[in-house]
C-alpha cells in the first residue's frame, strides 16, 4: 500500500482516556488566567531555568535526545539520523487556525514549523519541512524574537511542532524569551517518539503536551516511519510521562488552554493504526496506585466479574463471567476475543491484547533472518507430538496485531516429529502483505492456526533480536525452559549450500547449540545495599577467548557494541577487551575521579579493570532482560 496524508485522519482526547487505561476521559479544569503563570516563568523566577537549559545543551557533544540515540556530537557539527544542524533550522512561524479548539482560540496557536525530524513518515503532511529541511537555521535569539512577535499578535500559546531534535534550542529560546516578557503556555507538539529521560528534562518547563499517537504495532512503525520499530511501546511510556508532569487539561475563563495533556491519534486505512484495542484494569484493590486499580482484588480460588451500564440509579447488566480456582499464572478469557466460549490460558495471558492460546502441536524452531547468497530468510516449523499435523491455511507473520500475512499452502502437513521450512522466496513474495525479517533491528514471528481461513485463536510466537550475517536464531531448553537464541550454526537441512535453490531444499533439522561468547555478561549486580550511599549497580563483561575482542565493527568502526534492555549503553570507539580481560559499565560518571575511587574501593576492583559508564536506566530488582 501506498499511503499517503490524504489516507488519515485523526482524533484526539483529553489526557488520551484509553492510552493511559483510564475508564473516563476526564473534564478540563478552569483556572481565571490572572492566576495562572507558565512553568517557565516559575523555574526563571525561582533561578532554576538556567541550569536546564545547560543540561539540555550538554545532551548535544553525544546526541541522544530521541530514542535513536545516535550519538553524533552535534556541538561540532555532526548529524545523525535527523540531519539536523546544532542551530534550530525553522520554517515558518505565524498563527494557526487548524489545532483543537482549547489551543487555537480567536487569536490562532502561535506555531512555529522546526525542520527535519526524527520520525520521518512516509505519509507525512509536511514532506517539505520534515524529510527536505527546508528553512533557515535561527540562533536563540532569533528564536527568542519569533517568540514574542507571536505574543505581539496576540496568540493564545507558542507551539512547537517537531520539537524533539531541538529541544536544547527551544529551552535556551524560552528563557531568553521569558526574561524579555514572554507569558504565553509553552505548546509541546510531538510525534510522541520521545525518551523518558528528555522529557524529564522538560518537567516544570512545558504547559501543554500533544503527541501524535501512530501505531499499536512495531513493525508496522518500522515499515512507515524509518525503522521506527519500537514507537508503540516508547510512546506510550512518553505520553505516561506527559501526563505525571501536566496531568488533565486546564482552560481559562474563556476555555483556552493553560495546562494538560492531549493526545492526538492518527486513524489509518486497513486499521494500521491499532485503534481498536483494549482497556486494561489491575484489580489489585488499590485505587491509590492510578486510575486503571480498582478497588477490589479477585479470588484465584474462584469469582466472579460483572459490567454494567449505570444510568441515574439504574444498572444494565452487560456481560459477565464466572470462573473457578486458577493455578499461578493462568489466566481465564474468551477464545477467540468476543466468542461465547471461555477458556484457561496456560503461558499466554495478555493484559490489554487479544487473547490467545499457545500451540501445542507446533512450535516455531528456528529463524535465520540475515542473509546474502546462497542463503535466504528462513522459518522452521517443527512438530513436537506423535501425529501429523495439517498446517494448510494456518498464517505466518512478522507481526503479533497483523497476523495474516502470509498464508500456508493448503494440504501442507507438518509430520509428527518433523519440521518444515518456509522460505523468504514464500513469504516476500511481492504481494502487498509480503515481508522479510528485520536482522538490523530485531523482529518476532507469529504462527496463527486456521480453519476456513478464520483463526482458531491457538499462536506460536518468538521475539529475536539484531543479527549477524548467517547465524540463525533457535530453541534453545536452559533451566527455566525455552529460550530463542542464537546457534551456532544454521540448521535447516542443508549445510554450505551451493546455490539458494540448493539451500530451499532444506526440510529441517535438529538445532545446532547456542553461540556462547566470546563475550558474556558474567555478572549483573542489581540491588547495593541500602546504606551504600553511592550509585553502585553495574554490570560485568568477560571475554572467555584468548584473543583480544573489538567492542566494535572493524570493517565500520562507527558501529559499536552495546548493552541494551534494562539499562543502555554504547561503548567508546576503539574498545578492545583484552584476552581473558574483564570490564565493568557502572551506572555513576566514571570521571568523577572521588566517585570512581570510592567504588573501587569498595568492591576491591583491580586498577586495570576499566570501569565505563555512566549508563542510562536503572535495574530492576524484581527482574528484567539485559542483552548485549
């Protein structure tokens, strides 16, 4: 599909109801506008604006202002995936009569157009500004007086759109700005690809927030909006953080918007966008911990749940479902999402996703996703029990919302014990639900049973993450199950193929074992003592080989290893791990000489183990992925 801006529409909320698992979209507030100062103002007046201002401009020696963390040092000129200069580079500013009513007033949002982006759509509506950068670059006090000329015209708020790039730039505008009168709401008007840790930064800064939600589903952001693939889940985690600092919507007398967060949510054809969904509750009975608790907890020896309709004092019964005693983890839903039937749901509960149970007749084995002849993308299946398995009409999927992308041959059948291999050449095979596996950036796989072409509701589903040329993902058993994780070799029923079509023949095979080094986390230390006063968690590499190993691509030096999940962090250029070497990555500034001493000490470090860091997150104590 070719889509562009004229296939959308968009809807928006106030403090975005279903986004944030709120059963009601809440009422603006009224606070008399003689009352109200921005948040600006307040951290000026309070001597607290310049120093964000300086942490804001120190983010621009290593860029990581946006999810992509591109690490260019835009201080010195370099660019990164947004091409932007260090200077913000802007295209227009006047009043503009096309926002939400609360924002655009009599007087228009006083809007200024920032170029580049670090999105980049495909669809995108402003093609000219955000893909070509077109405009011209501004020093702050230029941008300052763009400002305050919109003030002059009597704008009801000064709205940024596409701000993320230039945060830096808006905040040291702002402030200037502010001391040569400015008064209006700061308008932050996002894609929502934004980073927690940046928007900290924001915090008592911004008045209004208003991203553009896009996508309930990751590959459908990386196909339409350059590789994005995790926008669903920063996002979100970027409007909950919108919503702490701002909350709900606060208007003046004249219902003109002050403070508060709106979510804007762009509709797409084909339901790209994920807008229907699901609202999730956590009945834990603690309303106290936000506004998707509720105050009762269920009974895992037996309950049951009720939903009405509730209309002055009379209740309309909706629906409801009783259930017995569950064992631990085992959830008790409908199969499939709507159905009148109700079933367990051993290993797949899905709080706020369709529901679905795990295949157990067929498991996916393993999945080779990067590739250069004689090789291609690969899917094996494998069936685990004593009988055959029909797997004709079942679908194959890079994707765990569009599920029926492509779909097995009918009469194909899985023999018990056996495996069968699905190709790239199947698969992407030129039709517009094609796809191929994403090995820069990681992908997952669904395999979805059907009959008539309905699906059953029964899935088999793996995650991977980025991959070397050539080596395959698999099952691999460790001591708490199954994990899918990179082999040693490839296993799909032809070794050293001599041509691709030599290479299809393959029918499957037994998994080779997992790569093992030569690099491994060999220790994560989680939780420090509560009387260590400092920063103390850290995270231990060991190179097992007898050779020194580059933390680095040495074919593309700029291409450098990192720790990702949990925390992150990029190792310097150039980094070597000597031959048996150990190294830590620490979450406290290793050039904080004191610091650095007090931890060696500490934990009894030997001078030539480098300790690097500091690394952005924190590790959970109650447990989480860490990858390397």
């Amino acid at each position: 599909m070719n889509l562009t801006r004229r296939d959308f529409f968009r809807i928006t909320f106030l403090a975005g109801a279903s986004w944030l698992g709120s059963p009601v979209s809440p009422r603006a507030e009224i606070i008399p506008r003689a009352r109200w100062e921005p948040g600006y103002a307040k951290l000026e007046r309070e001597g607290r604006l310049g120093q964000r201002v300086k942490q804001a401009y120190a983010l621009f020696e290593r860029c990581q202002l946006c999810p992509r963390k591109c690490g260019v040092n835009r201080a010195k000129g370099e660019k990164g995936f947004c091409r932007a200069p260090a200077r913000a580079v802007i295209y227009s500013a006047h009043p503009h009569f096309g926002e939400e009513e609360p924002i655009t007033g009599q007087n228009g949002s006083g809007t200024i157009f920032i170029s580049h982006c670090n999105l980049r759509c495909v669809f995108c509506q402003n093609w000219p500004i955000a893909h070509e950068g077109r405009g011209r670059e501004v020093s702050d006090e230029e941008f300052a007086g763009l400002m305050l000329d919109l003030q002059r015209l009597g704008c009801h708020n000064i709205n940024i759109v596409t701000p993320t790039h230039v945060m830096p730039n808006i905040l040291g505008a702002v402030r200037i700005a502010c001391r040569q009168g400015l008064r209006l709401p700061l308008f932050y008007n996002t894609s929502g690809y934004e980073r927690v840790e940046m928007l900290r930064i924001l915090d008592g800064i911004v008045d209004i927030y208003k991203p553009d939600m896009k996508y309930a589903d990751g590959s459908l952001a990386e196909k339409y909006s350059s590789g994005a693939r995790d926008y669903p889940e920063v996002a979100r985690k970027a409007v909950l953080e919108m919503h702490r600092q701002v909350g709900v919507l606060t208007s003046d007398e004249n219902g003109i918007a002050l403070r508060g967060l709106l979510i804007r949510h762009l509709v797409m054809p084909n339901r790209l966008a994920g807008t229907e969904s699901f609202v999730k509750w956590v009945a834990d009975a603690n309303p106290g911990q936000g506004r998707n608790h509720v105050n009762f907890a269920l009974d895992s020896n037996g309950d049951s749940l009720l939903l009405y309709t509730v209309s002055g004092t009379t209740f309309n019964l909706l629906d409801g479902v009783g259930f017995g005693a569950l064992p631990d983890g085992v959830s008790h839903g409908r199969l499939p999402d709507g159905a009148g039937a109700i079933t367990d749901f051993p290993g797949s509960p899905t709080p706020g996703e369709s529901n679905y149970r795990l295949l157990q007749n067929v498991v996916i084995s393993e999945a080779l996703a990067h590739t250069d002849p004689p090789l291609e993308d690969a899917v094996e299946l494998y069936n685990p029990t004593a009988a055959p398995v029909n797997i004709g009409g079942w679908f194959l999927s890079n994707s765990r919302t569009d599920r029926r992308k492509y779909q097995v041959p009918a009469g194909t059948t899985l023999p018990a014990g056996g495996y069968f291999v699905l190709y790239e050449y199947q698969f992407n095979n030129g039709t517009s639900n094609a796809f191929a596996l994403n090995s820069a950036h990681g992908d997952e796989i669904w395999l979805s049973a059907a009959v008539g072409g309905v699906e059953t509701g029964e899935r088999a589903g793996v995650a991977f993450g980025a991959s070397f040329n050539g080596v395959s993902f698999g099952r691999v058993e460790t001591s708490t199950g199954w994990d899918f994780a990179p082999l040693a070799n490839p296993t799909f029923g032809i070794q050293n193929p001599s041509s691709l079509a030599h290479f299809r023949t393959g029918l499957g095979a037994p998994n080779a074992p997992p790569i093992v080094g030569p690099v491994i986390i060999n220790e994560i230390f989680y939780h420090p003592p509560e009387q260590d006063s400092g920063s103390h968690e850290f995270v231990e590499l060991h190179n097992l080989a007898a050779v020194s190993v580059p933390l680095y691509d040495p074919a593309y030096p700029t291409n450098r290893w990192r720790l990702g999940g949990g925390v992150d962090y990029t190792f310097p250029p150039s980094l070597t791990l000597p031959a048996r070497g150990y190294l830590l990555v620490v979450e406290f500034d290793p050039s904080d000489t004191a610091a650095l001493a007090a931890f060696r000490a500490r934990y009894a470090v030997a001078p030539a183990v480098p300790v690097l860091g500091p690394f952005s997150g924190k590790l959970a104590n109650e447990g989480e992925e860490l990858v390397l």
